[in-house]
C-alpha cells in the first residue's frame, strides 16, 4: 500500500512539473535582432503607447530599455508580438514597435502615440497600408479593396468598428475565409401575431376552479427586440420588450346556471434568451431559449353569473383573481434571419413561452409568430 502510494505521489509529482515547463513555455518572452531572437528575462508590459515606444526587459542582473532602433521586435511567445516599423506620421518617418494583432495573407498591426493613432494592414509585398480612422467610415472601403477574395469577410466589412477586437476578427476571419457570423450589437422593432390559452395548472385551486374554463384566443403584440453578442458570433444574449393584448371569454352552463368569465389581458413580456445560429451565409436559421418574466397590467376578471328561474334572470358580477402581477416562465423559438445589402436585418421566428401559476393564479401560453428589422 505505501509503495502503490509513493507511486502516485512521484506519478503526480511529474505531471505538475510537466505542466509548470509548459506553462513558462508559453510564457516566455523573447527580443528579436537581425541576427538573432533571444529568450529570457521578464518583459514590463506597459500602456499600449509605451509598448510602441520602447519596452523594458527585466533581467537577473537588473533591467534594460530597447527602443526601435535596437530591436526588430519583441513579445511573448504564443500570446503578444511587436515588430519594429517605420511610419509616417504627418508626413515624417517615425521608427516605432507595432502591435501584430493578426499574422497571415493580411496581417494587421495597431499604433498609438499621443499624437496619432492608426491601425496598419501588410499584404503580401509586405508592404504597411494606413488604416486611418477619418470619421467618414474611409476605412472600410479601403479593407473592402483588401477582402473581395473572400466573399464572408468582405460582406462583414459594413459591420466591423474601428476598434482592436472588431479589426481582429474581421481579419482573423479573412485569412481563413470563415462563413461564421459576424458578432454585433442589433437593436431594432418586432410585431407578431398568434394565439394565447390560460388555463388552470396542476396545483390551482383558486376561485373559478369549479367552473369549466377553457380560452384559445388570439393576441396581437409589438415591442422592441435587442442582441447581444457572446465573444463569437454563433451565440448571443437576444431579448424583448413585448406588449400583448388578448381578450378571453368562456362560457359554460349547469342546468338553469350560465356562467360567462370574462379576463381582457394586457402584459409586458420580457424574455431573455440564448440564441444560436448557424454558420451559413444568406439566410441564416437561428434556435433559442431561455427565461421570461411578464409584468402583468391587468390582473383580475369578471365572473357573471345568470340563473334563469321561468321568466326570472338574476344576474351577479364577481371579480376573481387571474394572474398575478408578476409571473416568470420559459420560451423558445426557432426562426431565420437574412442580411440586407444595408447594416440592417429582417427575421421571422415561431416562439412558444410559458407563464406559470400557482395556487390562486392560472397558467398562460403564447404561440407566436414574430417578425422584425434590426439596425
């Protein structure tokens, strides 16, 4: 028993040496000259403006500065990389560390100073083209001259932003021309038309209980739709401002007694949800799912009751609870969206959501077919 124990610690023991190399392994810094590119040491990262100016190398016997004129570039392997370039800055040449942020066919670099700021592009005659940001969106029919030889990047040029990340995935996609979906906030108006149904759970035992309650009625809704992307473009966080209207009406007899409940439903339907679509380009299918919560404006319905004794009606009005003013549920939907030649997009989306109740509140499902434009 001891030996099998002294096995698995020394066992053990290996692999979180293993594992410390490796992790030091990705980790290590590097300088880079004409001649040569050595490792070791610990490089000072700073803000990004000194990291184009000069980098400072902590070593054993203390620390050293470089500048451009003395290094090719500098980083740490498998994470960051700065290469020494020169630019022209408002018409003089200035030697300085670029950030390569994309490596390939077209590789991408970001620069900044207090005086000038700019992204750069390098294709293949490695060659540095500005991408200057000059308030009028130039820089995107100068990446679309760049991205024509792969038809999903190029569509995504009217998404991309002037900022590192946005840059960054739009070249990343292009080097190896990806038909995944380019990530972005959509803000836009949605309409829908479909049925709802309220109905008595398993654990109602509220004031109509004894009554046969049975609705299926339509319902008109409209609101404002929002998406938020999740690091990728396959996923993000979708959700809804919906206003809803429905009228319900049942009416059942017993005998000489006719009962007619009446419920007019107004609510505010919030859902948030999951949404995941699939890669292809054009029209693009989407699933979702997630969480709901319903603010419910109009929470109580009449129950009128007339008894027919020979030519005698004698009618009653009674007011009963129907929902509460909050009630939290589920929904889903599976629909498609297409791109327009614009920024905009139109989808249509079938979606069931569920409201559930409780001992003295019913039940509410939706069945609804929803359409929208985002910008």
């Amino acid at each position: 028993m001891m030996t099998l124990r002294s096995s698995f610690s020394s066992f053990l023991l290996v692999i979180v040496i293993m594992l410390a190399f490796q992790i030091n392994g990705q980790a290590q810094s590097y300088i880079e000259t004409d001649s040569s590119k050595s490792t070791g040491g610990k490089i000072l990262f700073s803000t990004e403006r000194d990291n184009n100016a000069f980098i400072k190398l902590k070593l054993k016997t203390g620390t050293v500065t470089y500048t451009p004129e003395q290094l090719t570039g500098y980083g740490v392997i498998g994470k960051s990389s700065y290469v020494a370039k020169t630019i022209l800055v408002n018409g003089t040449e200035r030697k300085v560390f670029l950030n390569k942020r994309v490596n390939g066919t077209l590789s991408l670099y970001s620069y900044r100073s207090r005086d000038f700021d700019a992204f750069f592009l390098e294709a293949k005659d490695k060659n540095l083209i500005p991408l200057l940001d000059d308030g009028q969106e130039g820089y995107r029919t100068l990446l679309s001259s760049y991205l024509d030889s792969c038809a999903h990047a190029a569509r995504n040029v009217k998404w991309v932003r002037y900022r590192p990340s946005s840059l960054t995935r739009l070249l990343t996609q292009f080097n190896s021309c990806s038909s995944k979906p380019f990530p972005r906030l959509k803000l836009g108006a949605v309409v829908g038309y479909g049925t709802s149904n309220v109905f008595m759970g398993p654990d109602y035992f509220g004031p109509i209980s004894s009554y046969n309650w049975k609705t299926d009625y339509s319902s008109f809704v409209v609101g404002v739709t929002g998406d938020f992307p999740i690091n990728s473009g396959y996923v993000s966080l979708h959700t809804d401002v919906l206003l809803s209207r429905s009228q319900f009406n049942t009416v059942s007899q017993s005998g000489a007694v006719v009962t007619d409940i009446v419920y007019n439903s107004s609510s505010i339907d919030v859902p948030v949800l999951v949404r995941y679509r699939l890669p292809t380009p054009g029209w693009r299918p989407f699933v979702n799912a997630g969480l709901q919560a319903s603010f419910n404006l109009n929470t109580k319905g009449n129950i009128y009751t007339s008894t027919f004794d020979q030519d005698v009606v004698t009618t009653s009005t009674t007011e009963v609870k129907i929902l509460p003013g909050l009630t939290w549920g589920v929904a889903a939907g599976l629909g498609i969206e297409y791109d327009l030649l614009s920024r905009n997009a139109v989808f249509v989306e079938l979606r069931l959501a569920r409201a559930y109740g409780g001992s003295d509140s019913l039940q509410k499902d939706q069945v609804l077919i929803l359409t929208g434009f985002t910008f």
